[in-house]
C-alpha cells in the first residue's frame, strides 16, 4: 500500500474529492496536494482539511522543473497521482495555449523528473522513482456516432482528440506511454468519463445548470442537446484512480466509465423535475464548435483485472444527491460564481 502520494491538482473537484476519498478509505496515507491555483482551484474545497496532519499544500506550477524536481526528487512519495490539468473545453476553443502548456508540457516535467531519479537511482545515488498514474480522459479517444450505442471506447481505441483540450490530454497519454516504454518508468493512464459530484466548478454542465435554476435563471443548452456523455459519480472515479495506483499493472491503461449514457437533453429534463422547474427554463444557444457527439466507455477491463466497479453512480438518486449539495451549499458557489473564493486565496497565500 502506498504511504504517502504527491497529488498534483488537488484543489480542483477530482482532486479535493480524492483527498477526502483517500483520508476516509486509507487513513493511514498522507497526500501531499501540488496545485497552482488557477481560476478552478479553490483551497476553500479543502479548507476543512488544513490541519489535518496527513494533509499538507504545496502552491505551485508542474511546469516549473526546479520545485518538481526538488519536491519529487526528494524521495518522500510513492505514488503520484497526476490530475492537475487544464480541463474545461470551451475554454480550450477560445486560447489553446495554457492547455498545451499544463496538460502537454506540464506532464513532461513531471515525466522528467521521474526519468532522472531513475537514472540516480541506478548510480546509487538517489531513491527510486516513485509509481506515477495520469489521471486521463475518455476525450482523448475523439467522438463515437450517435446511432450505433453498441460502439464503446475501449483501450484499445486509437486516439482521435477533436477538441484542444483533448489534442492537449492525449500528449500526456502519448508521453505517458513514450517513457514508460522506452525508459521502463512504472506509469499508469486512467481514462474517464464525464464525472459529476460536489466542488464541481460552476462552468461544467451539471453545476451550471443547477446553480442557474437556483438563481432562478435560464440553463444555456448547446444545440437541440441531443449529444451524450456517461456520466460517474466523481466518487466512483475515486476509487478507481486509487485502485489503479494499488494494484494496476504498469504500463497499462485503464478505461473508467459509468455505464450510463444520457443525452444532454435527458440530463437536463432529469435536473429540471429535480429543482421542480419547467422546460421554459431551457435556453438553446449556439452549439460548441466540433462538439463531440457521444462517449460511451467500456470499462470491462478495470472491472476483470482489478475488480472495480462505480456504486455510487445510480442514476436518478445520484444526480439528485449531488442537486441537493448544491442547493445545500450555496455559500460554495456563491463564492466561486461572483469570484469572492480568490479572497480567501488571497488571505492564505498572498496576492497572484
Ligand atoms: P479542475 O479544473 O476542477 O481542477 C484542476 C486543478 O488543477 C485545479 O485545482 C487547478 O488549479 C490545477 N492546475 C491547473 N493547472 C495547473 C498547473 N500547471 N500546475 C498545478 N496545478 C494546476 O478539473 P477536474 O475536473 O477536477 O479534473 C481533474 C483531472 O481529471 C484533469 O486532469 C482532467 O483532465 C481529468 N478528468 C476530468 C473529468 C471530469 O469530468 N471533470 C473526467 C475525466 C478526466
Ligand atoms: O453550458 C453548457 N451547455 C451545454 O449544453 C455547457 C457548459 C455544456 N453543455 C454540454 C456540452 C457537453 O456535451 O454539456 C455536455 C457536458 O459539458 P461539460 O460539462 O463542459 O463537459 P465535457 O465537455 O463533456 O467535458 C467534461 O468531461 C470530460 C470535463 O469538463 C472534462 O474535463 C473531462 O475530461
């Protein structure tokens, strides 16, 4: 079992939502939290946290060598758990670059520094690098068509990014994969549906949504909404991160989804009857630009090899839990909504 992991992007809504999964799964392990703090991360999504001795904050960029070199050089971690990203799309279609930057090049950093551990390491010089998982995205495999539902992702798919953000995530997959094939590195890729859950950044659909028919305003669907994705409580992916850190093989890549499929249509009918709004609440707006059509993953292979499978996920009863942490948390969003969260920042850590 792993002692103590480096988790990059901690402060985001994967991330905050893994340390509490960890802390309560694994009481025994300490996390480390690397996280720039970009306008998605929010220390106050761990604020109850601070103190807890397993617990400590590291403010940084993965894209700075010298502070990844000396925080994982050290040897304190044996795991690494690589979320920090760039991750919403339509910011990807406005300026590519920090996606390219962060996802792409940050990883590469990270790459690198296992790489020269390892070299260390052989000389007798240093400890040995530590296992490291990027946390991926079924996006990397590009759109599947509408109408034929027996199409799924499988880890085999080739990958066919359409979006920036996807192109950006699909480098990590492919320099995941370049070391550990050629440099025998012990990597591992995860590759995820569409999640939801609490801390969600309110620019993602289900937060959007919810939060705008609590405010009593209009919920913007893209298109006619017929598009799909498979939706995984963030919890379920959880576990399945941690799952793969304990016992994946190395090298290998795992798909994780939910195995449930709904169109954004449906989605947002099931949240309207959940807030007890009508379909006048609905606003068309102009479609995402390449938006893909449908993800669908098949998740066999984390389910034979490593006996996960997502229980938190059931469909409505999960979707309504996580309508009513927003209803019930207000104050959270609140804050992230009017930008008040990054007075807290503030606080903590000084001017940006
Ligand atoms: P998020 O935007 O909520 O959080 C991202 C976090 O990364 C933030 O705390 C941010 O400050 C940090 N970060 C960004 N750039 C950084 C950098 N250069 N250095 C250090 N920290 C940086 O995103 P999320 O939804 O929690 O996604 C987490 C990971 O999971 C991402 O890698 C994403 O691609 C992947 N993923 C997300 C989903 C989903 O549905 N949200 C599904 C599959 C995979
Ligand atoms: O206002 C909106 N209206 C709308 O119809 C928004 C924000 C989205 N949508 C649609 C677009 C998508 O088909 O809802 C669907 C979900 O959109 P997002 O919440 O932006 O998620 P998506 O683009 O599917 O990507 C998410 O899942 C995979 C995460 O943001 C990624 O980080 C993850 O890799």
């Amino acid at each position: 079992m792993v002692k103590h992991i480096l988790l990059t992007g901690g402060s985001g809504f994967i991330g905050s939502n893994f340390v509490r999964f960890v802390f309560n799964a694994r009481p025994g392990v300490k996390i480390t939290n690397l996280d720039a703090l970009t306008y998605s991360g929010n220390p106050e999504n761990l604020a109850d946290l601070e103190h807890d001795a397993r617990y400590r904050f590291v403010k940084g960029d993965i894209g700075d060598a010298p502070l990844m070199e000396r925080l994982i050089g050290s040897g304190e971690f044996d795991g690494v758990v690589h979320m920090a990203a760039e991750s919403h799309v339509d910011r990807s279609i406005m300026d590519a670059g920090p996606f390219v930057r962060a996802n792409t090049l940050g990883t590469q950093v990270l790459l690198d520094v296992l790489r020269r551990m390892q070299v260390r390491h052989k000389e007798g010089k240093g400890p040995p690098p530590p296992r490291f998982v990027y946390v991926s995205t079924d996006e990397v495999y590009g759109s599947l068509p509408l109408e034929d539902k027996s199409q799924l992702f499988t880890e085999e798919t080739p990958l066919q990014p359409n979006s920036p953000y996807s192109a950006s995530k699909a480098g990590g997959d492919c320099l995941v994969r370049a070391y550990h094939h050629t440099f025998g590195l012990d990597l591992l890729t995860t590759r995820c549906s569409n999640n939801f859950g609490p801390y969600q950044f309110p620019e993602k659909v289900i937060p959007l949504f919810v939060t705008n028919l609590i405010e009593g305003k209009q919920v913007p669907l893209y298109g006619v909404g017929a598009n799909v994705r498979d939706w995984l409580h963030v919890e379920d992916h959880c576990e399945a991160v941690l799952t793969v850190l304990e016992r994946g093989v190395s090298g290998e890549v795992y798909n994780v989804g939910g195995n449930n499929e709904r169109s954004n249509l449906e989605l947002t009918h099931a949240i309207l009857a959940i807030m007890g709004k009508g379909k006048d609440m609905i606003r068309n707006v102009e479609d995402r630009l390449g938006h893909d059509l449908r993800y669908a993953i098949d998740a066999s292979k984390i389910k034979r090899e490593l006996g996960w499978q997502p229980t938190r996920s059931a469909w409505p009863k999960a979707l309504e839990a996580t309508c009513r942490w927003y209803v019930d948390n207000r104050k959270w969003w609140e804050r992230v909504k009017s930008g008040a969260y990054r007075e807290y920042y503030e606080r903590q850590y000084g001017t940006r």
